[in-house]
C-alpha cells in the first residue's frame, strides 16, 4: 500500500497502482504457474481502455490502489461477472494504471473461487439479490464498456475512438457473445490445486 500511494503520489497522470504478484494456494504457499499482469500505462487513453478490455489477462490490477475521486466517476464493481474488468476500462479512460514491479501480492488461487463456479451459481455470487437475471456475462461486459464511454468526462475524439476499440471488441468476441445469448456457455474446469475443504 505505502508504495503505490507514493507512486500516486508522484504521479498524477496514473489513476491507480498496483503491485507485481505471485499465486499462492489456500496456504499461501506458492503456486508454480507463470502469469503475470498486462502493462495498462500506454500515454494513449483508447489503446488503454481496449488493452484492459480484453480477456486474456488476470484483472488483478483491480486490487490495487484508486484515486477515490476518480474511482467515484464510475458505478464501481457492478453486479454482474466481469464488471471488474469493465470499471478497470473506464479508469483507464481517465488515467493510466501504473505498477509496482517488485511481487508485494498475493493472489490466492482455489477451488472455491467464483470463477470455478457454474454459470449460475456465478451469476448468483455477484448479484446476492436475484438468481433470476440475465447471464449472459461477455454481452453485459460489452454493453457496460459503451455505459463507461458515455459517462467519460473525455473529448469526442477520444469517446469515438474507443467507441471503435468496443465495436472491434465486440467483432473479435462474437462467438462468446452469440454462446451468452444461447445461454450455452461452457463452465471452466476447476484447476489442479490443493483442495482445502473438509
């Protein structure tokens, strides 16, 4: 924490900071499995937004540490999956999402995480008040990065541009997105971790 506020602190284009990480298991031993966090500091905002948009990374930059003032531009963590990554996005309109690069994290990995969940039961983990509602999750991921884009306190040329990196999102996501409609999403298979449960 004290050396991501000092980074914030220093530099006021940056929006967030956060720490490299490690994967540890329920123990907090740690797990042999390279992975590391995507560079979100591009001086373009757009090259941002849609870098953070994609899914090929692990969205831990979300547990670092927010400028509240920004952070209170945004409806923060909404109630479907995946809303993490699209909050990130929106900041990252705003700012750029700096690291730590020295391992000060660490992200515990097991069986129980929501993301090894059915879709259902997923759905149900981040919205406590209905299990009824859509889940159609990537298609709700696209619709709230347009919300973000309209609520953005940046120039039309930028709105628009970004408005193009969520088409191209879209285009590049479509199978997903046609799946979510079907409702024909396939649940995740739990990883080989240690299981900690009586």
């Amino acid at each position: 924490l004290e050396r991501c506020v000092a980074l914030l602190d220093s530099d006021p284009g940056a929006v967030l900071c956060h720490s490299g990480f490690e994967r540890i298991d329920h123990s907090g031993q740690p797990l042999k499995v390279p992975e590391g966090e995507d560079e979100f500091n591009d001086p373009d905002p757009v090259a941002r937004f849609a870098r953070v948009a994609r899914l090929n990374h692990a969205c831990l930059s979300v547990f670092g540490v927010m400028r509240r003032d920004t952070l209170l531009r945004t409806p923060g963590i909404a109630p479907f999956v995946s809303s993490d990554r699209t909050l990130l996005a929106e900041l990252a309109l705003y700012g750029r999402i700096e690291m730590v690069p020295d391992t000060l994290f660490g992200w515990r990995n097991h069986v129980e995480q929501s993301i090894w969940m059915s879709r259902d039961a997923r759905v149900a983990w981040f919205d406590t008040a209905s299990n009824n509602k859509l889940n159609a999750f990537f298609t709700r991921q696209w619709m709230a990065q347009f919300g973000a884009i309209r609520r953005a306190e940046v120039p039309l040329t930028v709105k628009a541009r970004a408005v193009a990196a969520s088409l191209a999102w879209g285009v590049r996501y479509n199978r997903r997105i046609f799946r979510d409609l079907r409702g024909t999403q396939k649940t995740r298979k739990p990883p080989d971790l240690p299981d900690h449960r009586p």
